[in-house]
C-alpha cells in the first residue's frame, strides 16, 4: 500500500485566459473579475483516470483543494486538515505539510510555479513530488509534460528519483520589465527512464543520479587547492560537496570554504570582493541552471561581472549531473557585462562524476 | 511489440548461414583452432580490403573497445561523444580512467576537433554516428590526432550503409584501431561478432586468442562468404529508411539525414516513446540521457515502419 498525497491548487492556471502572469496573491481577485473560469479539476482528472494500480490511499485537503475530484473515483480516501472556502498560498504550504506528517509517500500537485515553491517550502526533498502542470506560469522543471506521464509516475513508481528545479519568476526583474525565471530550489520526482530503457540505451552512468552527485563531489575534494578559497554557488550538487565536509551551507544563498572550513555564509557581492581581496586566489563552483543553462547571469546575482573578472574563466568549476547538463545544448552566460561574458565563452569542463566530464560550450 | 530501437537487421539470415551452425555442432566439443580462424580472417581481409594479420574476431565490438582500454588505459582519459551507447564506459571508469564527453548539437552536430586539444588520450568515435546517423569526423582530423599521440578507436559498426572508411589509414598508424560489427547489415546480432583492424602498436592488446566460439566462426564465415545477402539488406534498409523519413516528414516530424539504419527524429508530441509503448511499438527515446523530445527510430521492415506511421498519424489527430 502507498499513501499518496494530492493537493490541488484550484485557482492555478486561471490567470492565463484572461491575460495576467498568475494568480498569486491579488492577481487572483482580478483574474475572476475578468470572468477567468477554473481549469484544474479537468487536469487532475484526466491524471486520475489513468492511475492504475490499485494498492493505494490517497490523503486529500478538503474540497477544492482534494476532495472534490477524488470522491468520484473508487480510491480509498482520507481527507486532511482544514481549508476556507477561498485558498492562499498559506493553504497550500500548511496541508502540504499536514499530508507529509500523515507519512505519504508521494505528493501529487496540481498547479503552476508558485503552488511549486509552496509544495517545495513544505516538503523539500523529503517525499517525491509528481507536478500535474496547471499554471500560467510554467518555468519549473518538476512539472511532467502531461497527465499521462504524472499517471505513468505513479503506477510504476519504484525508489529511483531524479531531481527537478522549482523556478518562478524574478520578481525584482520583473519589477524593471524583463522577464526572467529565478531558481528557488529543488525536489525529487520519480524517474520514468527506466520505463523505456532499451538493449541499446545509452549508457550515461554506471551509478544513480544520487550516487553520482557524491562522487562529483569526492572529485571536487580530491582535487582541491588549499591554496585556493572556493566560493559556492547554489543548489544540491554544490551542497554534496559541503556535506561531505561537513560544512553547514546555506541551500540558496552564495558561501565560500577555505581549507575546508566556512569563511563566508550567505555572502551578498560586497563580502565576495573583500574575499577575493585578501585572500587573491579564489574559485567558484557552480551548477548550471537546468532547462536553459544559464552558469551566470540568472539565479545567483551576487556572482556580478566584476567578481566573474576577478576569478576567471579557468578558476570556474562547473559540476551537475548527467540527466541534468545532457540535456542542454549550451551553457549560457549573461553577466551584464559583454567583455566578461566573452571571456568565459567557448568549450568548458561540467564534472559529472569521478574524472567524468562532459564538455559543453558556453554561449554569451 | 514491434522493436524499433535496437538497430537490428529486420531480415532474417540466410538459411545457409543458420544450417552452417548447425553443421558445426558435432564439433561443438571441439575449441577453435587458430588455423580455422585464420580462414575466418582471410575472408574478412577480402572483404573489407585490410590485410589479414591486422584483424582480430571478438564477441561484440564493445570486447574489442575494452581490451584495448584495458592495454591502454594508465594516465589517459577517454574521449567520446554523448550521447553515448558504449557499454565499455563502465569499463573505463572502473579502470579509473578519465571521461571527457563531448556534447554534439544540433543542428548539424559539427565538432571543433581543433579546440579540444586532445593528446596522448583515447579518442572513441563511431562513424557513422549512434544516434544522428551522420559522419562526425573526416580523415584528415583523424590523422591529426593519431600525430598527437592520441590512440584512436573509429567504430564502424554502421559502415555498410554509408560506406565511408578509415581503413586505409591504418598501414601508416600503429595507434589506430578500426572496428566493424557482422551485427548489422550481416544480421548476427544473436550471435555478437565484432572485428577489428589495427594499427601495429595495438595489435598487442589481443596476443594470440581466440575469443570467439565455434557457432560464431561457422556464420560469420558463411555469411561473409554470401555477402550479397548484405548487400540486398543495406538496400532494402535504404529503400525503408527512404520511405520513413518522407512519411515522418509529411507528419510534420524534424528527420535528420542518415547514413545508417536508423534516423534522430524530432517532435514534440509529449511522451512520445511512452505513448507508442502503448501502442505496442518501441523506439528510443533520447530525451533523459541527451535532447529534450529527440528519438532515434531503427528502420523495420516495410509493415513494421508502417505500423509506425499509422500509429503516429492516430496519435497525431488525438493531439489536435
């Protein structure tokens, strides 16, 4: 028997047909007074018909949030916690948690980028999420490219799961009219390859992804410069190396080791210039933004243009993971500053295992 | 379930090759001897062109790459291209060797050899290309890396269908190995046959084994003493291959131009492998190891590539 969670975010998506970036916060109001109509009851559906096995409860929030659609199915069921008739993100964050605490073992959502960094605030990578896309915004690599494939996560889910990104909008880039995806952090969902694994499959990796991501950073530390004062970027394949030095680091922040020790946590430009200052040889190490590439540029904005000219190109350590960076075409980099940029382009190393390394070209 | 992601010959053997099998089996007790195999070589000399004593019969092309990897392996890295579909990776990681994967892009999967800078490395390309079906490198980048002291391995398992060879290269460098496959268009995949010519330096790596069974050498020397049954598969592909790609077209799909038995398609019909699964075809899907909604189709026989197709416009009009 699995338990599984799944929480619907009813007025996700709602935004889209009227012409506004989402429904967070008081977009909302203005979406139904534009006469928006709600779309996720049809996506959670059709993702419910096409579960197949029968070993499983579901644990739902009441109403809209669950209940609704669930209670026309012949799941075995439970409903969690409470909800008022209209739903926040407040909502969303407290049942998601109330689902983790009555122990499920995967959590299905329905909704766009921002129910995503609601889930990935309660939940983190404690259980497998499986993300039913139902949003106007749509930036995050969790979410499955259809309710067919969200069905097929759950009725061959095994123990293998591979990590995907929660991306939503920049709101400060947005503020000044660009639109750009910031990176928020990241969740597990199951892997589907090995529904398709073939005599002739490729032959990527030896190891699981999690596996792969400890020997990236045993590689990392075996290869280290005491001389050297290393600044880390953000993310779980970063992370691996400070764990495995048992180094407390910040998840989303930028920190910075010196002999294996923390000098810096959550260091904002200013703290990295007098670093580089004093301490003159400096690294980076960094993990491309999965979908689009971006090493700089988008995500961490306290690596500038002026620390990237500071540090150099061949002081940069790019590390991911395999399912990750083959997927891109490029990396990218867009400093804010041409010269820079130019001098970081062409062919670089991403550590992908012990000694393993895929060679990537960087655009700018 | 018809399979079309493996890259097998769709026809059946010759009967002669299957009855050659049978023939041998009250020998079966009976080790190959070095004098049998050599008639073995022989016939592959005449086949491909190269000289006898430079051909080394293993099972699969990927047990020609290992021993090689193996004699070779101390303080070199090996380069190869991903996606890649070598199970002799898990061979060089586990010897410790350094992996550097080169990514190939589309749209026309161009390598700037010269800025990799390769030297006293292990180069690994196959040629034509798994999975694009193209030629990714020419004679003379070849020669330019076999001057850097770099140990080069083409594979070309694909050969029959493009045509193109590095053979004649190997006279002149001891560090380059060529590798052929009777998988393919002599239809022994059961049976994995792969061959090798080599330049004279990794000769060593194989001494005087004999690493194939008696069941292998009775059908290799039979299909390749026929190889018009070859000839007639790699024509009959290339007809199907013709006739999948102006269908796919039509069906609005991006198909790359091939020089092997199988096409990289493009589309973005969501789950596309999966939904076919469904249907009872399988073809590979490339998009978690290398690009997001990019396959790679093997060319069946005429009824399977159309099973294909009439799935794919089914499949289509449930999209729209």
């Amino acid at each position: 028997m699995i338990k599984i969670g799944l929480l619907v975010n009813p007025i996700a998506g709602m935004g889209g047909n009227v012409g506004l970036k989402g429904t967070d916060g008081k977009m909302y109001k203005k979406a139904l007074d534009l006469g928006a109509e709600p779309i996720t009851p049809g996506r959670i559906k059709e993702v419910l018909k096409l579960i197949t096995r029968q070993d499983i409860k579901f644990l739902v929030p009441p109403k809209s949030m669950g209940e609704n659609y669930i209670k026309n199915f012949s799941f075995d069921y439970k409903v969690i916690g409470k909800i008022k008739t209209e739903t926040t993100e407040e909502d969303t964050k407290k049942l998601a948690k109330q689902i983790l605490d009555e122990g499920a073992d995967v959590l299905i959502f329905v909704g766009g980028d921002g129910t995503a960094r609601n889930v990935l605030d309660a939940v983190e990578t404690k259980i497998p999420l499986v993300g039913v896309p139902s949003g106007v915004k749509m930036f995050s690599s969790v979410f499955t490219f259809s309710p067919r494939a969200a069905a097929e996560m759950i009725n061959n889910m095994g123990d293998d799961f591979i990590e995907k990104e929660v991306l939503d909008i920049d709101e400060d880039a947005f503020r000044e009219n660009r639109l750009e995806a910031k990176y928020y952090g990241t969740v597990i969902v199951p892997n589907l390859n090995h529904l398709l694994q073939g005599k002739k499959s490729p032959s990527s990796t030896k190891h699981s992804i999690k596996e792969e991501k400890k020997r990236v950073a045993q590689y990392v530390l075996d290869n280290m410069n005491e001389d050297y004062v290393y600044i880390l970027g953000p993310g779980t394949t970063v992370r691996e190396i400070t764990d495995t030095l048992n180094v407390d680091k910040t998840l989303l922040g930028i920190d910075a080791i010196h002999k294996g020790e923390l000098i810096g946590r959550d260091i904002n430009e200013k703290e990295m210039l007098k670093i580089i200052h004093e301490y003159k040889k400096v690294k980076i190490i960094i993990t491309p933004i999965g979908g689009n590439g971006f090493i700089f540029g988008r995500g961490s904005k306290q690596i500038s243009s002026k620390i990237l000219e500071n540090v150099g190109k061949e002081n940069t350590i790019i590390v991911s993971t395999i399912d990750k960076v083959g997927n891109l075409e490029y990396l990218r980099i867009d400093s804010g500053d041409y010269e820079v940029d130019k001098s970081y382009g062409g062919l670089i190393d991403v550590i992908i295992g012990y000694n393993d390394m895929i060679l990537l070209e960087v655009k700018f | 379930m018809i399979d079309l992601r493996s890259n097998e010959n769709p026809y059946k053997p010759l009967d002669k090759v299957t009855n050659s099998i049978c023939e041998n089996m009250n020998s079966m007790n009976r080790y190959l001897s070095a004098k049998e195999l050599d008639t073995l070589k022989e016939k592959a000399s005449e086949y491909s062109g190269a000289e006898k004593n430079r051909i080394v019969f293993g099972p699969g092309t990927d047990f020609l790459i290992e021993r090689v990897l193996i004699k070779n392996f101390q303080n070199k890295n090996l380069y190869l291209l991903n996606p890649c579909f070598y199970k002799s990776v898990g061979t060089a990681l586990d010897l410790g060797m350094g992996l550097r994967r080169i990514q190939i892009v589309p749209p026309n999967f161009h390598i700037l050899w010269d800025n990799l800078h390769i030297e006293k490395n292990i180069v690994l390309i196959d040629s034509p290309n798994n999975p694009t079906g193209k030629y990714l490198v020419e004679a003379n980048q070849i020669q330019k890396l076999l001057e850097k002291d770099n140990i080069v391995i083409v594979d070309e398992a694909g050969y029959e269908f493009g045509e193109k060879t590095m053979i004649d290269l190997v006279d002149k460098y001891k560090n380059l190995m060529i590798v052929r496959s009777l998988d393919k268009s002599f239809g022994l995949a059961g049976l994995k046959v792969g061959y090798c010519i080599c330049g004279d330096e990794l000769l060593k790596a194989f001494g005087n084994n004999i690493s194939i069974n008696r069941a292998s050498w009775s059908a290799s020397l039979e299909t390749l003493n026929h190889s018009e049954y070859s000839d007639e598969c790699v024509s009959k592909i290339k007809e199907e291959r013709k006739y999948l790609m102006d269908e796919l077209k039509e069906l609005d799909f991006k198909v790359y131009e091939s020089n092997a038995n199988y096409i990289l398609i493009e589309s973005d019909i969501p789950q596309l492998a999966l939904e076919l699964k469904d249907r009872g075809i399988l073809i590979e899907d490339l998009s978690y190891s290398w690009l997001k909604n990019h396959y790679r189709v093997s060319i069946g026989k005429r009824e399977d590539n159309k099973a294909l197709i009439n799935e794919l416009h089914i499949i289509k009009k449930e999209e729209a």
